[in-house]
C-alpha cells in the first residue's frame, strides 16, 4: 500500500510521536509527517521559487537544472523565507528525532518538475555507504542501521495521485547493503507510492532505493528538500575546524 496523509494538523510533537516516528524511518526506510506547513506558508514559497524559475540565471549557483527539471539551489542564502525553515522548531524536532542532539542544517533547495519532468532513475543519493558481499544476503534487521544525514522532504504541492510524480522506494531496502536492483523487489517489497499533500513531510533514507516517479499531471510539482548532519560529520566532511 502506498504511504498517504490522513491525519490533522499538528503544530508540535510529543516526544512519543517523535519516537514512533522514528522508529517507522529506521524500519521501513520512510515516514510521512502530515500538516507541518500552512497553506499560506506553502503559498509564499511557491512563488518564491517561481520567481527564479522563470527568470532563471545560468551563471548563478542558485539555480541549475536536473536532467529538464529546475532545481532552486542553496535556498537559505537568497530569501529570509527559505532560511527561516531551517530553524524552525517542529523541522528541527524531526531531524534530532533521527540524527540526536544537535543536527546540523547543511543544505536546501527546491525541485520544480512541470509535466514531464521528473528524476525517474533508481538510486541511492552520492554512494551506496555500508556495501555487503554477495554471500551476505543483507544486514540484520535487528540493526539499527545508522544514519549520518538525512533529507528533510516538504511538499509544496499535492502530490495525491500517481500522475502526480509522487517519491517511490522499495521498504527496507536500505538493509540490503546493494545498489537497485533489475527486479526492483527486496524480500517481497516492491515500489511503493508517498502521497501526501502541500505542507506535508516526508522522510526517506538516502540509502533505500528511490526515485521520482514522472509528473504525467497538467500541473507543475514542488518538492523542498532540507538536508541535516550529525554534527560531528558535517564538520568533517566540510573540512570545518
């Protein structure tokens, strides 16, 4: 069954929803937080992003495409109403929930698909991170398998339907130590559909095989993404002191 939003808006968690929520994540390798945005908020942001998709510079690092989609880069550094979220405390709530104390914002940026566009590869974003032999058929499901940065995932538009270009994984597949494979099935998991509506969140493991599925829709899709690090990898990794 496809994840899908059904639940009301909750402005902040109790610590047992953060917990059963980040149980969900390490398990299934998703989880879907309903209702963090308002509308008017998902409003502003749209048009925002719309502002430099139509007028896009190619000479500047905020704005690039991938494969025929826009991509609004680097967010936080050219409008307060982007930097704003990367503070904000229910965001912050759900990436200490995953990553403990302290998490480090390293990243934004915004993904503008119009009909028919899309990222439809099967990945794992940058490198496939704890890699098994072919004798081992996967890792452990009692391991907790760990988790070093995480993308934030706001949709900015409805994403309800197929057509949509909705994110699809394979659950659980970040357990089994390999890149996609042909059959697009781990352990009777096949692809499966996140829908969710404008102002939803969603968090999917960077390791579990993943995609965009294409906009077939009429109508453009907007997806944010905010990435955080523990902190001791973010400073490592960006050569930070």
């Amino acid at each position: 069954m496809p994840v899908t939003s059904t639940a009301t808006h909750t402005p902040s968690f109790p610590q047992q929803a953060l917990s059963e929520m980040a149980e969900t994540f390490f398990r299934e390798g998703c989880v879907l937080i309903p209702n963090i945005l308002a509308p008017d908020e998902v409003a502003a942001l749209r048009a925002k992003t719309d502002e430099y998709a139509l007028k896009p510079d190619p000479a500047s690092k905020h704005t690039s495409f991938a494969g025929n989609a826009f991509v609004l880069r680097y967010c936080h550094e050219i409008d307060p109403l982007f930097q704003a979220l990367t503070t904000r405390p229910d965001i912050l709530a759900i990436a200490e929930a995953v990553l403990g104390a302290n998490p480090q914002f390293n990243a934004m940026n915004v993904i503008r698909n119009g009909p028919g566009q899309a990222i439809t590869r099967w990945h794992l974003d940058d490198v496939l991170e704890f890699p098994l032999p072919a004798e081992i058929p996967r890792f452990d499901a009692r391991m907790r398998m760990p988790v070093f940065w995480m993308t934030i995932q706001v949709a900015l538009s409805d994403i309800d339907q197929l057509e949509h270009g909705p994110t699809q994984y394979v659950p659980t597949s970040h357990y089994s130590g390999r890149k996609p494979s042909e059959s697009l099935e781990f352990e009777g998991h096949g692809p499966q559909s996140v829908f969710c509506k404008a102002g939803d969140v969603y968090l999917t493991n960077h390791q579990t095989w993943h995609r965009g599925a294409p906009n077939l829709s009429e109508r453009v899709r907007y997806l944010m993404q905010i990435q955080y690090a523990q902190r001791w990898a973010d400073r490592r990794f960006r050569g930070v002191a």
